[in-house]
C-alpha cells in the first residue's frame, strides 16, 4: 500500500518547468511548487500473500487497486 503524490500530475508539471525554460524564463525565477494530487494505491497480491485482510471500505477509497 502506498500513499503519494500522483507522478502523472509530477511528469505534467515537470513538462511546464521545461516549457517555461524554452520560452526563456530562467530557471532561478520560477517557484518550486508542492504537489497537489495524491493517490493511494493498494497490491492486493502482496496483502494475501501477507495474510492481511484489507476493508472493503479502504479498497473503494484506493485510485488504484493491483490485483
């Protein structure tokens, strides 16, 4: 189980830091932002190999189920 910051949502942020660079902005201007979407993703595999029994209500609160 893990919980942190969506990397779809980093890639995406990182590809506006690149565009605003190419379009001449320094890179010493732009402000360092914190992430602002986060998922929680569970691997159900590895909880039933573990013997753990997770709620139903925490698998219908995940983004991502791995099964």
């Amino acid at each position: 189980m893990a919980y942190g910051p969506s990397l779809q949502a980093i890639y995406w942020r990182g590809a506006t830091y690149v565009d605003r660079i190419l379009r001449g902005a320094k890179p010493s201007d732009l402000p360092v932002e914190q992430p602002t979407v986060f998922e929680l993703v569970v691997n159900l595999t590895t909880a039933k190999t573990l013997g753990l029994e997770l709620p139903p209500t925490l698998l219908a609160r995940a983004n991502r189920v791995i099964e």
